[in-house]
C-alpha cells in the first residue's frame, strides 16, 4: 500500500470500452466488497459515465460529475492530501473537486 502525502497525480487512457464498468479513484481499503472503487464508505471514485461514487452499497451516491469518456480519453485522477480533495482531468481540461473533506 502507499501512503500519499501532498498533492499526488496519476493518469490512465481509456483503452477499450466496453459493458464493464470503468472506475478510477482511490480507496481505504484493499480491496472494496464488490470489487468496484466507489462501493465503500472508504471509496471515492469516478465511473465512466461521468457520476462519482462513495459509499455507493448505502447511500447510492452517484451524482453526475463530467461527460461520460470515450475510448482513447487521458483521465488524471488528482488526490490533495493536505487538503483533503480529488479532482479529475479529462484529457487535460480540469473538472473541478469532486470530493472534499469539507
């Protein structure tokens, strides 16, 4: 496991598409219950629809956040530890805090 400290970034391409759910986040956890970021009160993710999901098994949250991506797109997933947020970037055009410990 690693322990991020500051301002951490990573991208990932979406590659191929297709009826799998894509997620990209963080979790507190090693493994979520459902295999899936986003499922535990430990989860943050995006999916590739475009909606956020925390603690998606009890409170169902799934806001819509960005566009869907598409096959090809860059997604940078961006964790600020000293202030407590995660942002994403599609291909480069930031999308705002997605989640905050506020």
């Amino acid at each position: 496991m690693v322990s991020l400290i500051g301002k951490t970034s990573l991208t990932f391409r979406i590659n191929k598409k297709q009826d799998k759910i894509v997620t990209i986040g963080i979790s507190g956890e090693v493994e979520s219950s459902l295999g899936i970021l986003g499922t535990d009160p430990l989860d943050w993710s995006c999916i590739a629809t475009g909606h956020i999901w925390h603690d998606w098994n009890n409170t169902k949250s799934h806001d819509l956040y960005c566009d869907s991506w598409n096959e090809n797109d860059m997604i940078t997933v961006i964790v600020d530890r000293e202030v407590g947020t995660l942002s994403y970037k599609v291909n480069g055009d930031d999308k705002g805090i997605a989640y905050s410990d506020d």
